[in-house]
C-alpha cells in the first residue's frame, strides 16, 4: 500500500456545532486530509454556518461517513490516536502532536489510522478511550487547556502533514490488524474465562484490563488467528472434559 493522507481518517464524535465541523474539514482541506467520520452527530450537511465555515471544503462533506458509535466507526482501522487533554488510569501512551505524527506517518503506508476527537464539552467515555493505542495531547499555557475542536483538529493536522511532506519514503512495516478483530478476541478470550468458571462481574475490571491490553499490541491479523486458534482449543478441552466428567 502506498503511503498516502488518504490512509489518514479524521473522527468527531457527537459534535454538537455544525460550526465547528465546517471549520473542521477547512482545516483538513488545507493540510490535505480529505476522510471524515462522525458519530451521531448534529445535522450539518446543509446548515448553513457549516457551510459558511467549511467554503470550499464541501467535498469532504458530500464524502462523510456517520456511524452509531465509536467502535463501529474504527471497525476497519488498525491504529487509532483520541486527542483528548484528561489523563487517568485507561489512558496510557499520551505524545505530543509532532510525535504522534512521527508514528501516524510511519503506518500510513501499510495501514489506515485514524485521529479521534471527542465531544466538545466532554471529550471521550472510558469506554471509548479503551479503544484507543495511543493518546495525542496538546500542550497549553493555561492550567485549564480548552481548545475549539477545529483548532485542535487544525494543530495535529498541521503536523501530520508537516511530517508527511517531509518524509521520503514508506517503511516496511506489517500491517496491524483491524479493531474489528481485536474485538473479536476480546470477546473469545472472555467467553473463554467465563466458561472455565472465572469470576467476574459481566465486563467488570479484568474486561477493561483485557481490552485496552489488547488495543495496545501491535499484532497483525495472523497474531490475532492464533490466539483465537488458542481460544478455541481451550474451549474445545474444556468442553470435554465437562462431557467425560458428566457421563461418569
């Protein structure tokens, strides 16, 4: 796959500011970003201050995708930045948005990445962040930093591209697998525990643990088959030896 922006998806979720989603793809138009998603958000499509704000970027309006959700919005990704300026315990990995660049760069020859931005007032869940492999912050003189979302959209945007004009040529790196399949064996590995009578609350701490243990490998999707290929034989085992125990 050759290196290309066109690797590279911009992800809103739940903008409330039809607004700020025209400064949005403005932003993306001038640094060469052209992929947009967003999940459940305002109307936008014909409102006329997005359209105001987003002149001469309504291509990437027409192209948009909507989704329901986060995880089904970065089903098909295999890297996924949140921008997000809160830390705490299910947000590891945080760089700077110059060396968050460095590392989209790299992956944009043979995967597609994605930047998440949250929700204007409150960014992301606990949930949503465990979806993340790594967190981009941006740093601020105020003890309170609050960037517009086009303008933290505009910042790591600008130095993605920066980067990318900059570099010469695609490194062989292996492809990652998708989220999708990471999913997949977040739930095959804890129907796993499940039925070898580990006792847990339904996705309680070791399911959170688990996931955003997963989300911060970086194994392709042959590394995924194998530990399904595990699961399976595990369960199968244990199958068995719940038949032979039953029948004596």
């Amino acid at each position: 796959m050759e290196k290309s922006l066109d690797n590279l998806y911009i992800v809103l979720v739940e903008p409330k500011n039809a607004g700020n989603i025209g400064s949005t793809v403005r932003a993306m138009k001038n640094m060469g970003v052209s992929n947009l998603r967003l999940v459940n958000p305002v109307n936008y499509r014909e409102d006329s201050q997005q359209r105001k704000l987003g002149y001469r970027s309504q291509e990437i309006i027409e192209n948009s995708k909507e989704f329901t959700s986060l995880k089904d919005a970065i089903k098909d990704i295999s890297l996924v930045f949140i921008a997000t300026s809160k830390k705490g315990k299910w947000k590891k990995d945080f760089f700077y948005p110059p060396d968050a660049a460095k590392i989209v760069v790299e992956r944009l020859g043979t995967e597609k990445v994605a930047v998440v931005f949250g929700r204007e007032d409150s960014g992301v869940t606990i949930n949503e962040a465990l979806l993340a492999n790594y967190f981009i912050s941006i740093p601020s003189a105020v003890s309170y930093p609050s960037l517009n979302l086009s303008q933290a959209v505009m910042v790591t945007v600008y130095d993605i591209y920066k980067e990318f004009i900059g570099s010469t040529s695609a490194p062989q790196l292996p492809q990652m697998a998708i989220k999708e399949n990471f999913e997949r064996l977040n739930e095959n590995i804890w129907n796993l525990m499940k039925s070898i009578e580990f006792v847990e609350e339904e996705k309680g701490l070791f399911f959170q643990s688990l996931k955003r243990t997963l989300n911060r490998t970086h194994w392709t999707n042959a590394d995924i088959a194998v530990f399904d290929r595990v699961c399976k034989q595990v369960r199968w085992f244990a199958d068995a030896k719940c038949d032979i125990k039953m029948e004596k």
